[in-house]
C-alpha cells in the first residue's frame, strides 16, 4: 500500500528513492523540501546482505541532471547522486525515462502533480563496485485543501 502517514509535513514535498542493488543490500532514503526545494531533512536506511541494518541522517542526496515537464513547468531530478559516509556509499541513481510526469485533478484547482519511475543504480559501496535497480518518488509539494 502506497500511502503517506503525515500531518507535520503537510505542504511541503519529497524526494524519495527505493534501492535494490545485485549483492542483496537494499536502501531507502529521502529528502524532504520545502516549497522553494530547501531540503529540511534527509534519512537513509539500508539494509545489508548479511541481515544488518544502518540507518542515518548524514546523507547527501542531489540532483545532478533534470527534466522540465511542458505541462507543469516544473523540473524533476531524472539523475541523482547518493553519497553518505560511514558505509562510503557514493551512487548514481538514474531514471529509466524523464517523462514520468503524473498529473491529477488536471485543470482544477487540486491540480497535483509529481513524478514517480524506474531507475538504474551504480557506484561503490565500501569502495566496492555495485549496481542494481531502483524507484523515484519526487513531490515538489502536497496540496491540502481547507
């Protein structure tokens, strides 16, 4: 099920990316922005092949290329950089595609959009070499009406 649990966030936006590499080390992590994109927080948890599990704060998580969508204006990062430094993970996280805008509620005022998609991931971890795949949740912001 795909659903967001908040209330102190509401109106602000995400950044939100699920990892699966090859070796069996999965990630999740995030930043969390307000409406001008400042991040206001950053998470990451992995959890490793051998069944252990490292969560943190300390991440950088940017963009380093984007997408414009025609419709919207808005731009959403298609490739990323994951860096964190205790596990000395340094990734690319790439989108499979760049036009995975979903628009909801299209001229209405509860006019919604982000952008969700595949990826392919690569870089080290450990100074090891890793690869695998992984999916892109970005949400400039959450509209609340009321």
């Amino acid at each position: 099920m795909d659903h967001q649990w908040m209330e102190d966030i509401a109106e602000k936006g995400w950044q939100w990316f699920s990892v699966q590499l090859d070796g069996g080390t999965d990630i999740i992590c995030w930043n969390i922005v307000d409406l001008d994109g400042t991040v206001v927080s950053r998470d990451l948890t992995m959890m490793l092949d051998d069944g252990s599990v490292h969560h943190t704060t300390d991440i950088e998580l940017e963009a380093t290329d984007s997408w414009i969508s025609p419709d919207t204006g808005q731009a959403y990062g298609t490739t990323w950089t994951l860096q964190e430094p205790k596990r000395d993970v340094d990734l690319k996280i790439e989108a499979h595609f760049p036009q995975q805008e979903i628009i909801l509620f299209k001229g209405t005022p509860y006019t919604w959009h982000f952008w969700e998609g595949g990826t392919a991931v690569s870089g080290e971890i450990n100074r090891r070499a890793v690869s695998g795949v992984g999916y892109a949740e970005l949400v400039p912001r959450i509209f609340i009406p009321g």
